[in-house]
C-alpha cells in the first residue's frame, strides 16, 4: 500500500497523518469518531489518482486575469465529494442535526423572500451546522484557482466541495469568455461578469477612461497615467516620444498578464516594443515614499450588479512595499525589486521581510489602515485622500459599464447568477494624488502570512454573505416543506422568480419614459411613487444585502451620489430608481423597507408577465358574430388565470416552472387586464399601499409627449428590439420606400417599429426615406406624411447653388464671417476668371460635377486645358497642404438635421464618420491623377487594394475612423484643442443653413403643408487644413446610410435611430372611431394619433396681430425678450411645445440652433421670423432651466389651450 501525506479534516481542525496508508487512516478515522463519511483534502502530488495541474491557466485576459499566483494543493480526483461532514449517529442509531436545531440560514427582510445562506468565518472552530438534508444538496464546483481561503470558508459553511458535478450551486475560477456565461443556470453563482475585461485588461481600462476624458472634462478623469497602445498607437507615440526623448521614463506592461510578468522600466526608444502587443505607460518617477522604499495599495472593491450599479469598497486593503529603497537614476531602471511592490516579485529578494502583525509598521506588507494612521502622524488628511480614492473607483466602474451591462443582459438570464471581487492598485505621488494603476479582476487571496489571513479571511466571509447564496431549487418539495415548518420560514428554497430579467409590457413602458427625461427633479418622487414588480425586486436586493455589508462600505448608489449620473453614456432606470429611493429613504431605511415589505406579503414583488394570457391583438378573434365571448375564448381565460394564480402561491415548490414571455410577441399584458378588456369588469389592482398615486394602468409602447394632450410618438429602436403596436394601428402606418436609394438600415428599423412597407404609388404612406429625385415624382403629400426632404433643398445639395449663396453672404457680410468654403468657380460661365486666377497664384485645382456625389467625375487639375469647356463644372481652389494622419490625406462627414424650416431648428450629431485616403500624400502634379491620394470617399477608396476596414469606433485604425477617434488622436497626439474645432464646424453648419434659408422658407410656403411634413438629414463634408482650419467642401442633401464597412453599419444604425425619433413620427389619424374607442378605454389615452390642429398653419385674428407686432416694428432684442413670452397664444404654445418634444430625444444629436447663445445669428437672415424671436426669447428664459418652462407649458396643455 502507497504511503500518502494527508491533511484530514474533522469539525474545523486540520489533523495530519504523515507516511500512513491512505486506507488505513480512513478506515481508523471512521471507527474512532464515527463519521458516515469523511473527505481527504490534501494529497502528495505523486499520488495516481490525484494528478492534476494546479498551475493558472494560461490565455487571454477574458479566460483569465488572476493577479498573483497561490499553491493550491490537488485534489483526490473522485466523484464523491471533495469534503462533506455526515450527521453523527445517536445511541439508538438515529440521525440528528449536529447542533439542536440551529441552522445557519439567515432570513431575508421581507416576506415570501427565501433565506440566505449564512457564511461562516474560515477560522471558525465550531462545525457546520447544517443538516444533511441540506448538504447533500449545497455543492461547489472546484477549479484549479480556488484559494484555500475560500475552501475552508465553504467547508465551514456546510458546502460539498466537488470537481466534477452538474447541479453546483457556486464556484470561485478564473474568468470565462462572455458566450460561456450564457451556460449558466439559474440557480448558481459565479465571481465574474461577462465582459469585465473592460476594465481587467490594461489597454481597455485605458480606452474606457481615456473615451470619458473627451467626453467630459479630463479633469475628472485625470488619475490614470498617460498611456499609449502598441502596435495601435506606434506613431502616436513615436511623435510624444520625439518631443521629450530620453527624458521621461516610460512602464511597458503586457496588456493582459498579471502578478508583474514582462513588466519592465525603459528609458530607450531601442527598449520599446514594435509588433508586440503592449501598453507603455508614463512611469509616475516621484511617488511617496515611506523610509526610502515605494508602495502601492491594494484595495478591493465589491461589485454585485452592474444594472443597477452597486459598488462596496473593503476598508481593510493591503500596503505592498518594494523591497529596494528608491533611487530615481537611470542605471537603477533594471531593478525590479525597486520599482515594482508585487508581493511575487519582491518575496523572491533575500532583504525581503514578512509582517505577521496587522497594527504594526514592520516588513514590506502592511494593512491599509495601519498606513492611514502612519500618514495621520505625518498630519495628512487620511479622510479627504480615502474620499479621492472612491471617486478613482465609481468613476472606473462607471466607465467600464458601458459596454459590460449590454454583455450581461445578453449572456445572463438571471440577475442572481454574478458577483465580482476587484483588486485596485493605487499609487500615491509625492503630492499624495492617487493614480489608478490598473485592475485585477482576480485578485489575489493568497494567505501566506498571518497578515493576509487577517486581512482576506473576513474578506471573503462578507464577500459571499452580500452576494447572497440561495438554498437551490434542486431541494425535493417534501424536504423543503419539512425545513420550511421546522424553522418558521415562508419559503425556504430559491425563487426563480425573484431574479428574472424579463419586464412586463408595463415595466417596459414605465423604464422607457423615466430614462427620456433630462431632469433629476422629473423623476426624484414619481418614479417610486408606483412600485412596479421589478422595482419591488430590485429594491429587496438591494436592501438584504445592506443588512450584511459588516465591514464593506457603500460608495455607490448613496444619498449623496448622483453627481455620477452625468457621466453614464446610456441613462440606466435602475440607476434612477435607486438614486430617488436614496434620497427619500437614505436617513430613515426603515420606513422603506416597512413599505416593501406590504408589498412582498402580497407576493407583489413575484408578479410575472404572461405570454398565455390573450394579448391585445386578438381581441377581435375571441367574440363570436354577437360580439360575446366565444367558448374556447372564456375557457383559456379561465385557465390561465387559474395558472396565474398557481404560480404566485406555490413558491417553495423544487420544481418551479414560469412562463416569461415569449420573445416573438412583446405586447402580451396582464390576465387582468384581458379579462377587463374582454368582460367588462374592472380591473384587478395591486396599488402600492404606501405610495399615493393611482393604479397602474396599460400603456402604449409609444414615446409619450411630454405634454398632456398630445398625441404619442412612435419608438424606432437600433438593437433589433422590435416595437409590437395593436394591430388597429399598424395597419395604418404604411412606408413608401424606393428599391434603389431607401438604406437597408432604414428599412429593418421602420418594420421594427411597426411600419407596413410598399415600393407601389400609394396615398395613404405616412413616412418615406427616398432621393431628391423620387421625392419629385412623389405627387400628393398628406397631412400625416413625413418627408425627408425639404422643398428646395438643392439650394444646399447643388454645388453651384451652394456656392453662389455662400458668396452672397460673404459679399454682404465681409471675409471676416464668411471664409470657410475655398474659392470656387462655376464652369463654363466664369472660366476666364479661372484662367486669370491660376495664371496669377498658379495651384492645384479640384473639378466636380455640381450634382453628382461618392467622388463620380472628380479630378484634380493643375491646368485649364484640362477641364473641359462643354459642360457645367465647379472648380475648386485645392486645400494644400492638408492635414495628414500617418502622412495620409482625411476628410470628415458630419450629420447635420433641420427639422423646421420656421421656426429654424438644427441639430448636428455627435458621431461622424473620418475618412482617410488610402496611398499616403505626397503634394507634386505628378501625382494629380492619383484618386486614391487625393479624394476621400470611401465609394472610391474601397476599391483600392490598400484599404483595410474598421470595424471598431474606438480604434484608430484603418481607412474609416469614428470622429470621437479623430477628436481623440488629435488631443493626445498632436496636442490640438478638438474642442475648439468642433465649436467652429458648428458655426459653419448654423452660416450654411441660414445662407440658404429664405430660398427654403419661400418653398416650403409654397406648399400647403405644415413643419410636421418635413424633415432632413444633410452630410457635411469637412476638411482640415495643416493649421487644422476646418474647410468645408461640400453638403450632401441624400448622405449615403449604406453599410459599406462594420463602422458605417454601427455609426449609421445608430443615427439612423437617434434622427427618426427625434423628429417624432405619430401614427396617422385614420383610426375609424370604432377603433379610437377601443384604443383609448384600453390604454386610459385620449390622444392617440396625429392631431391636425396641432400642427394647423392657420392663425386667428390675435395671433396675426401680435405676429405683426413684432415684425414690423424695429424693437430691439430687449424689447421683445421682455414681451414675447407675457402672453403666449395658442400657435406660440403649439411651436414650443414641438421644440420641448424634440429636444427632449434628442439622443446624440447636439442642438446648434436656437440656443441661449445664438442670438448672434439673428444678424445674417435675411428677414426677421417670428418664430425664430419666440424662440430666441424661451431659450434665453428658460434655456438653463428647462423644467420651469416645460412645467408652465404643462398648465396651459392640461387646459387644452394649445388646440384652441
């Protein structure tokens, strides 16, 4: 027999047997302390049976990201478990529970809510508790990365540790690939997040925050090192490193390793790596130093969900000290023991000296508090730094949550199943400002020290007690009965349905308009004011896990925190809601939870939508010839209520099974409500007994106006979500679509949202994305129809009429305002003032076809016998030099929206698409006839066989870059202020629009139509000069929206998006009144489609008066800011409440004019326009608080004043 080392585990103390056959020790221990079964924990690694590799494994950061290696002994590879602890048997031979009848369960705060699990401490010297009706069932899924911290605490906790097993409960491993996640059941646990790599990878950590950076204030987000992206951002850094040379010290860091391999301090360009991939960081060369010797903190911070965002800070970190003195020469930039504090470097240095006291100042490990009261001697104001390094955490976390929530609700279907533990590294300067190193998304638990026993060992206690372990549903119902009747629980296994992700038609509805609005003060008492089932769930979360925070503190949500709002780039709901329920209940927890706690005795918080219960849309299908409910209709109503109902009380059944939704039809509704539709009762209401608002009603999957008497605007969705709307109303949403020029783009999202689609001549359409040409042969226009053109758009489209206005302006208005478009000549009228010009300044000229677009019959000419004198051209004055990136010619298409004409209204947005040449620039005339130097589009450069895609709006790469890169590249690289180019394209949109609007004004009066019928999305083509002077080219009046690339499909679906409901589409008013009826008693909505009077161009006699008044009459801009606003009439009602509307989706789109500060503008119109002082004055009161408007304009609406 073999002679084993064996670590053998009774109650809590680990006794050894050393040099004894493994048979021999289990048989003896069995005999002598009785158990039914015993586990072996620990076993010499030449053992047959237990040979497995405890190495990390390797792989990118996304499969694995532990920070510091531990020697984690194998297990004995058997299906039994690794440690389970039998009952102990009395005299008579009977099983009992090992302590009376305490269990380790704790219960929840609110009823009908299952008990937690109650971790025990890894030191505790009692045994579990747990009976073996429960164990057998509590089992854990090992992985070659499991601490033995964590081992102990679950073996204390009463869990089974196995290898292999299916129905595991929970696990502690390394990260997974996010499509691996969607494997998991509901009922277990792991410690990671999908896409957490976001911030664990070194180079994304970097790209989120240094992508907030440039969206707000760098400022804000100035406590990462200056960090650079090889091979990515090579010539970036070579051009840094040209100006600063050897002078500053630079770290190199493989962007996904972790415990300090390949890290190293360079001061050489020769050291610098070409083709590996790696990140090179500023080296921080003056740090704090406490006797001689640098250090970083560890600090970890508790991450329970994303959506909503709940982050707890541990107090308790770690101080890692480098264990070589610090010395800031060059010659010492080698030395690893210097520069570095990871623990698995510096434990490897013969000076290196353990800390096995938590409270002393002793050795290269101390715990973080007993730093914070060595720097409170040295009069350092410990508080004001712990609260910057909150700050460096919710600002980090919020930054990776852009892209880490839409992993998780993609690859998760239960928001039981994550939890993750992160490792902050912080390095403190000279100046005592903490700068984020990185973030490890495994972070060490190694225990080799009585100091880290100290520090990680109530860690992980609290860390599983917040996360919150459920006994799994695997519990057969009988057992389950018998511990519920034992220890007084209402229920005692998970409920799946606590957990769910699925949102009732309602829940939907409610999240959709509270993330619309723009104010904190809009939503700070509503939106708790009516708890719906999901709120209800998120909010008993929320608050059983304060109750076990122990020694973790909450930084985010608090009562305090929603200054952070601003800077998640999407409104989260839950981050709202929870932000308001801070607020109110914050100071007095009890009286909230006292509120959510009515409702879970009612089993509110398990309401469930229902996918069986008869939707909407088949009302008509259920009633026979009468009218009356068929038989098979009363029938399935009977059944699913009695099924409903079923599932509400039957919650401790092991085998719980719940219809969520189907994914195919979204508009089912309560069974309730079906019943009310269809048999004329009211309808069965669980109003929140605390709050004091009405019963929640049904409403419209439509955007609500934010004023009453309104009538709803359709919702266009980007993701693939699908809008189901009755079919009383799609019926009538009809779209007219061209098969060559409607974008594919356009297409699947107007179906998406409910639109009918035709390519036949129609009258009824009511929306269309078509070419100028085919605008022309439309014919008639309805009330209800919207264009994407404007009548006489070309005066903007057409080079030559672009042109000429431009020249009009400047002629009337001097250089000095209007000099952003190059010298221009329109052939073959003014070829000799050509001739004259290039036989003066000589040059490159660039030739285009007035009307044609994606670069068809452009060439650059040096010489006049090269553009022929037989056809009409414009010629262009060439921008030489341009500017370049990596040597290569770029232009800029930015999407500029009018969406009224009077009064003037645009908007241009955010995003845009960089377009850069695909042969690098060389500026000779022998090189003229080279398109792929010269000309930008990508219908030309796509073509070309050095053209390489992007398919990343964040990478700097290829020939299609997103704006936000470019705006990026030139801040940090070439140190240009992007802000103040942006703020000058801006200027050139507001001057080029106005420059064409009284063409524009007089044939939209042409028409008969109203501002509701037009809408247009124009491409501005932008270049940049050496001196990065923004020059602008030329507008597209029809932008392309084609796919051609992964980025034009990203950055075109999302405008497609943002500008189709910014313009606000309503569903026709061709409803007969049978319908109307049925609509408007179903969703409690008065106004349910277009509504004439509201956008009615005729005016009463008073209206024209007071018009008059102040057109005719030079008042000056006092006067009229003043006066306008004393007494709104209807119209004027009418028009601001359509500006409210708008800017309220604006989305991306960045509104240019009117604003507070656009006044100035009013110079160059041609004439004054009403409109445009009415709003000029609204902007200028209410501009900064838009609330006070909105709120006056609500009074006047609720009266319905605005359809007088």
């Amino acid at each position: 027999m073999k002679a084993t080392n064996y670590c053998v585990r009774f109650g809590h103390s680990l006794w050894s047997a050393i040099s004894c056959p493994a048979q021999v020790v289990a048989q003896k221990m069995i005999s002598c302390y009785r158990l039914s079964r015993m586990d072996v924990i620990a076993c010499n690694h030449r053992h047959k049976i237990a040979s497995v590799e405890y190495s990390v494994d390797g792989g990118d950061l996304e499969s694995q990201n532990e920070d510091e290696d531990e020697e984690i002994p194998p297990f004995i590879d058997i299906d039994q478990p690794v440690l389970t602890l039998g009952r102990f048997p009395d005299a008579d031979g009977d099983n009992k529970t090992p302590i009376g009848d305490d269990i380790p369960l704790r219960r929840s705060l609110f009823s009908n809510v299952a008990p937690y699990i109650a971790f025990q401490s890894f030191d505790c010297n009692e045994p579990p508790i747990m009976p073996h009706e429960v164990t057998k069932y509590l089992k854990w899924h090992l992985s070659t990365i499991t601490p033995l911290i964590v081992r102990r605490t679950l073996i204390n906790s009463g869990f089974q540790l196995m290898k292999r097993c299916q129905e595991w409960c929970g696990t502690w491993g390394k990260h997974m690939k996010s499509s691996c996640f969607r494997t998991l059941k509901e009922s277990q646990k792991i410690n990671h997040f999908p896409g957490t790599f976001q911030i664990g990878r070194k180079d994304c950590l970097w790209l989120n925050l240094n992508r907030m950076m440039l969206k707000h204030e760098v400022k804000e987000f100035d406590f990462i090192p200056r960090t650079y992206v090889l091979p990515r951002d090579l010539s970036c850094f070579r051009q840094v490193w040209k100006k600063v040379g050897s002078k500053a010290k630079w770290i190199v860091k493989p962007p996904a390793s972790a415990r300090g391999a390949g890290i190293k301090v360079v001061h050489r360009w020769s050291q610098i790596p070409r083709k590996r991939a790696v990140i090179v960081q500023q080296y921080l060369s003056r740090p704090k130093l406490i006797s001689g010797a640098k250090f970083d903190l560890r600090l970890y911070v508790l991450v329970t969900s994303f959506n909503p965002l709940k982050v707890y800070i541990y107090p308790d970190g770690l101080v890692r000290f480098a264990s070589v003195k610090y010395n800031d020469d060059i010659n010492y930039l080698s030395d690893r023991f210097m520069h570095l504090t990871n623990y698995s470097i510096n434990k490897t240095n013969s000076t290196y000296t353990s800390n096995d006291c938590v409270d002393s100042c002793t050795g290269h490990k101390w715990a973080l508090r007993t730093l914070w009261s060595y720097l409170e001697r040295e009069q350092v104001d410990v508080s004001k730094l712990w609260a910057t390094v909150k700050d460096i955490v919710v600002k980090t976390m919020i930054a990776g949550e852009t892209n880490i929530t839409p992993l998780t609700r993609v690859n998760t279907s239960s928001r039981y199943c994550c939890y993750e533990l992160f490792g902050f590294d912080i390095l403190l300067d000279e100046n005592l400002k903490p700068w984020l190193l990185e973030v490890n998304i495994s972070p060490s638990l190694q225990s080799s020290s009585t100091l880290d026993t100290a520090i990680k060992g109530p860690l992980i206690k609290t860390v599983f007690n917040v996360a919150g372990y459920q006994l799994p549903n695997t519990l057969p119902a009988e057992e389950a009965k018998k511990l519920a009747d034992k220890y007084q629980f209402d229920v005692v296994c998970q409920d799946y349905r606590l957990h769910k992700t699925v949102l009732s038609y309602q829940e939907r509805v409610k999240q959709s308009v509270y993330t619309n609005l723009k104010n904190r003060e809009e939503y700070l008492e509503l939106i708790i004011k009516n708890l719906t089932p999901d709120d209800v769930r998120q909010l008993i979360m929320y608050e059983d896990e304060l109750t076990q925070l122990d020694r973790f503190e909450k930084i985010f949500p608090t009562a305090a925190s929603y200054p952070y709002l601003q800077y998640f780039d999407v409104p989260r709901y839950y981050n709202m809601l929870f932000d308001a329920w801070e607020t109110k209940y914050a100071g007095n927890r009890s009286e909230g939870i006292m509120r959510l706690e009515k409702l879970c005795q009612q089993k509110y918080h398990l309401e469930q939508p229902t996918s069986e219960s008869l939707s909407f849309v088949n009302l008509y299908r259920v009633r026979n010839k009468k009218g009356k409910l068929t038989k098979e209709a009363k029938r399935k109503i009977d059944m699913t209520s009695r099924s409903n109902r079923d599932s509400c009380t039957n919650t401790s059944s092991s085998k719980l099974s719940l219809d969520c939704g189907s994914e195919e039809d979204e508009m089912y509704s309560y069974v309730d409500i079906t019943e009310r539709l269809i048999l004329a009762r009211s309808i069965r209401r669980i109003s929140d007994p605390v709050g004091a608002g009405d019963s929640k009603n049904l409403s419209l999957p439509m955007r609500s106006s934010l004023f009453a008497h309104v009538p709803p605007f359709i919702i266009f969705h980007a993701n693939g979500t699908t809008t189901k709307l009755p079919i009383q109303m799609t019926k009538h949403l009809l779209w007219w679509m061209t098969k060559k020029n409607t974008p594919k783009i356009v297409m699947a999202m107007v179906r998406r949202s409910g639109f009918r689609t035709t390519s036949k001549h129609a009258d009824n359409w009511c929306g269309t994305w078509c070419s100028t040409s085919a605008y022309e042969k439309l014919g008639r226009t309805n009330n209800y129809s919207k264009i994407n053109h404007f009548p006489s758009s070309a005066e903007l489209g057409d080079k030559i009429l672009l042109w000429r206005n431009f020249r009009q302006m400047r002629r009337k208005f001097g250089a000095k305002h209007f000099d952003y478009v190059p010298l221009t000549f329109v052939l073959p009228s003014e070829r000799l003032g050509l001739k004259g010009t290039m036989k003066k300044n000589g040059g490159f000229w660039i030739v285009k076809p007035p009307d044609c677009c994606a670069g068809t019959g452009i060439k650059v000419v040096s010489n006049l016998d090269e553009i022929p004198n037989y056809r009409s051209y414009v010629a262009q004055r060439y921008i030489s030099p341009p500017r370049l990136i990596d040597g290569v010619k770029f232009d800029m298409r930015l999407y500029v929206l009018l969406t009224s004409i009077d009064p003037l209204r645009i908007y241009v947005y955010n995003e845009g698409l960089v377009r850069l040449a695909t042969v690098k620039y060389v500026d000779h005339m022998n090189t003229l006839s080279d398109r792929f130097m010269h000309l930008t589009n990508t219908s030309v450069n796509k073509v070309s066989p050095n053209f390489q895609p992007n398919d990343d709006p964040d990478a700097c790469k290829g020939n299609m870059w997103s704006l936000n890169c470019l705006w990026r590249y030139l801040a940090t690289t070439e140190s240009v202020d992007a802000v103040e180019i942006w703020t000058k394209i801006k200027d050139i949109a507001v001057k080029t629009v106005i420059s064409a609007e009284p063409s524009l004004y007089r044939a939209w009066k042409r028409t008969s139509l109203t501002t509701y019928n037009f809408y247009q999305l124009f491409g501005f083509d932008v270049l940049l000069d050496s001196e990065c002077r923004p020059w602008l080219l030329e507008v597209n009046d029809f932008p392309s929206m084609e796919p051609d690339t992964p980025l034009c499909n990203l950055v075109k679906g999302q405008l497609a998006k943002d500008y189709l409901n910014l313009v606000g589409f309503h569903v026709p008013d061709l409803l007969t009144d049978k319908e109307l009826r049925l609509l408007r008693s179903f969703y409690r909505k008065h106004a349910i489609c277009y509504n004439r009077q509201l956008y009615s161009n005729v005016l009463t006699w008073q209206e024209r008066k007071k018009q008059y008044h102040f057109l005719n009459r030079k008042y000056n801009r006092k006067y009229y800011l003043r006066s306008i606003l004393k007494s709104l009439t209807p119209d004027d009602v009418r028009v601001l409440i359509r500006h409210e509307d708008e800017i309220a989706q604006t989305g991306r789109f960045e509104r240019i004019f009117p604003t507070p500060d656009t006044f100035n503008y009013f110079a160059f119109f041609e004439e004054d326009r009403y409109y445009n002082l009415l709003l000029d004055a609204w902007e200028n009161e209410y501009g900064r608080d838009r609330s006070r408007g909105i709120e006056r304009l609500r009074k006047l609406c609720r009266k319905k004043y605005h359809l007088s």
